[in-house]
C-alpha cells in the first residue's frame, strides 16, 4: 500500500503549506479609499483593518454622516479586496490539490 503511504505524506506536505500560506495572509495588505483620497483604509490578508487615515479636510462638524459613509465606503472596498487577494493567494496553495480531489470536493 505504498500509495496510501505517498497520500499521506502529500497531504502533510499541503497541511504545511497551507498553514504556512495562513501565516502569509497577515503581510499580505491591500488600500482603499473613497471621497477622492481623503478617507484611506488598509486591510491585511485576513480581513483585519490595519490602518485608517482620514484627511483633516474631510472632518465637517456640520455633517459627521459624510464622514461615516467615506469612512464605511472605504472599509467595506478594503475589506473586498481583502478577500479576494486572500483567495487568489490561497488559491496557489491549494491549486494543485484541487486537481486530486475528487469531482464536488473542494478545498
């Protein structure tokens, strides 16, 4: 049963790949911003918000509800993009498995 063997060692090799894709994710950051510039949001790979930067001149006291929406706006895009890069990332680990598995299992 020497293929069973060989399995098992593959998916070992993929579970370390796998985790050491997870660890990537982190480094992995990408911006948004909204209102042309003067709200900036960056996300890493695990859809964490890392950082806001909001332009002194986008701080209206007589409309905080603009604010909110820049800031919102700039968030939810930086956290889409978040999402996709983490998918085409893991995408390049989990690739070549993919072509193993059986029809309507998926990593």
């Amino acid at each position: 049963m020497k293929g069973l063997g060989d399995m098992g060692g593959m998916l070992k090799k993929m579970q370390k790949e796998m985790a050491k894709a997870q660890e990537e994710l982190a480094d992995l950051e990408v911006t948004a911003t909204s209102g042309g510039g003067m709200v900036t949001v960056t996300a890493n790979g695990k859809q964490e918000v890392v950082a806001i930067e909001i332009k002194p001149d986008a701080v209206d006291p007589d409309d905080v509800e603009m604010l909110e929406d820049l800031v919102l706006a700039a968030i939810n895009e930086a956290l889409r993009q978040a999402s996709s890069a983490a998918q085409e990332h893991m995408a390049k680990v989990t690739g070549p498995l993919q072509s193993m598995l059986p029809p309507g299992i998926g990593l």
